[in-house]
C-alpha cells in the first residue's frame, strides 16, 4: 500500500519545451524500489498502453469513418450511374430490338445486292469476253488498214492502169457490140435464108408469102393461119410499092375485107384501117361493090393505084405475112 503522502513513481515525468516522455526520467533500478511498488508500475504501464490503443483506435475510427462515408458516396454516386446505365442499356435493348428487325431486311436487300452483284459479275465477264474477241478484231482490223495503206500508195498506179483498162474494155465492148450486131445480122440472114428457103420473101421485118395457087378468101385466110400468118395488111406506101411490084401484076388477094354492103373496110390481122392514106392505092373508080357483092379486095395491076374489090368467092392467088422474130441466140 501508498501512504497518503507518497507520490507514484509514474506521476514523475519530465516535462521538456521540445520533448514530452511518457516515462521516467530516471527510473529506480529493481534492487533499490521496493517489493510493494513493484506490481502498481506495471499496472500503471498497462494502463499506459491501452490508453494509447484507445487513443489510436478513436483516431482511427474518426479516419475510416470519414473514409467509409466518401466511399458510400462515391458508391451512392456510382449506383446512380449505374443505374443512368442501365436505363440507357434498356433503351439501348429496345433500339437494339428495333435495329434487329432494321438488319433482317438489311440482310434480305444484302441477299438481293449479292445476286445483283453476281447477275452484273456474270455479265461483267461476257463484256471482258467481248472486249477480248473486240481486241482481236481491232487488232485485225489494224492489220487489214495497214494493206489499205499499202493498197493506197498504189492507187495512182492502179488508176492509170484502170484509165488503160477502161480504154481497152471501151474498145473490147464496141467490140462485144460489134460482134452482137454481127451475130444478130447472122441470125437474121439465117433466119431470112430458112424462111425464104421455104418460098417466104423478106420485107422491113416481115415475111410475105406470094401464093401459086388459086383460093377463095375465106380459104386463104385459113391456109395463112395454119402457116402462123395473116393475109397481108398494108400500113406504108412503100409496103404497098414492094407488094405491087413483086406482084408482077398478078392478081392477089390480100386482107382488107369489109362486112355487108355497109360496112367498113378493115384488116383481118386487126391493124387499124387508115382510110387516107388508103385512098391513093385504089383503082380509080374503086371500090365500087359492083352487083352489092364485093366484100374483099385484092391487088389486081403492077402500080401504087391496084386495090380493087371483088367477090370474095372468088378464087385467086393470095399474100400471107408474118411478122419476123428474131430466133434465139
């Protein structure tokens, strides 16, 4: 035990302007401090520590708390962000949901682009196949202008050869035309020949048959038909000068006929009557249709006025004619 007036030991402390110390300056060594106040010093330094454990465990706790409420705030701010985010993520989900939809049919014109895309592929390989078989063209035709070139540079010479070939073909066609004309004459003149072999004689393009026998006219007319002729019609002066003439002032009958007592004279091969010109080649005083009989005519005197009519039941010697065609070359 402590007496009233006795002081602990750890009640001593020494105080220092710079340095304040929780011990004893000078601290009794066990042998001198006795038996009794041995147990109260290590009390006192117990206590000692937890006071100071106290002291550090109320700082602390006034430094984690005012940490603890930054971080709860900064968690409270962070849960606000956080659920800002989520609110966004949501309407992101509905946007994402609308955008699904966006790329299905994103994905259907894709599809179609890629067909399209293959369609124009194809036909972009057919226009490098036609370009190629193009090249080769041009490259051909490259060749075929440089021998036009070629060809070019002899063209004055070639132009006066045609200007000698055309001398030469104009004088080889007078030629071709001469040698035409010369077979046509031929052919004409053998024609000619064979007609007249057969007792035809040759007029300005006709054949005339000056007959030996003696027909009526109606009989005549016939054997000019099976002969492919006419009884002769006459349209010219000088037919009617060849006719009288080769005549020899025989009678003959040719085919100027006329129907009735009234009617006109006219062609039996269809020529038209020109009754003029007709007029000069009657015998004067002719046609008189002497007994309303005389129907046709003949050439009955070696001069241009020979025409006279008769009956035609007479029977006389008769003209056949017979237009000539040209026989085939």
């Amino acid at each position: 035990r402590m007496t009233a007036g006795e002081e602990l030991p750890c009640a001593h402390f020494e105080v220092d302007k710079q340095n304040i110390s929780l011990w004893p300056r000078e601290p009794p060594s066990k042998m001198d401090r006795p038996l009794a106040l041995r147990k109260p010093s290590t009390l006192c330094a117990v206590l000692t520590f937890l006071t100071l454990v106290l002291v550090t465990s109320i700082l602390l706790q006034s430094i984690l708390y005012s940490w603890l409420l930054g971080t709860i705030s900064d968690v409270r701010i962070n849960a606000q962000l956080l659920k800002g985010r989520v609110d966004n993520i949501s309407t992101e989900g509905s946007e994402i949901k609308r955008n699904q939809g966006g790329l299905k049919t994103a994905s259907v014109q894709i599809q179609r682009v890629n067909v399209s895309l293959n369609h124009v592929h194809s036909q972009l390989l057919t226009l490098e196949t036609g370009l190629e078989k193009a090249n080769a063209q041009i490259q051909m035709l490259t060749k075929s202008w440089e021998e036009v070139d070629a060809l070019n540079a002899q063209i004055p010479e070639l132009k006066r050869d045609l200007d000698k070939a055309s001398v030469l073909n104009a004088k080889v066609r007078g030629l071709q035309s001469s040698l035409e004309n010369m077979g046509k004459s031929l052919r004409q003149q053998n024609d000619i020949l064979q007609m007249v072999s057969q007792g035809w004689k040759y007029f300005k393009g006709n054949f005339y048959y000056f007959s030996r026998v003696q027909k009526t006219w109606y009989s005549a007319q016939q054997f000019c038909k099976s002969r492919n002729s006419q009884l002769t019609s006459v349209t010219s002066e000088s037919e009617q000068e060849f006719l009288y003439k080769t005549a020899g002032g025989i009678s003959y009958w040719i085919g100027l006929t006329k129907a009735g007592s009234e009617g006109d004279w006219s062609w039996v091969d269809d020529t038209p009557f020109n009754k003029v010109q007709s007029a000069k080649f009657w015998i004067p005083g002719e046609p008189n249709n002497s007994g309303y009989s005389e129907h046709c005519a003949h050439i009955r005197m070696a001069s241009l006025q020979s025409w006279n009519d008769a009956s035609c039941d007479n029977t006389l010697p008769f003209i056949c004619k017979q237009l000539y065609i040209p026989s085939e070359p």
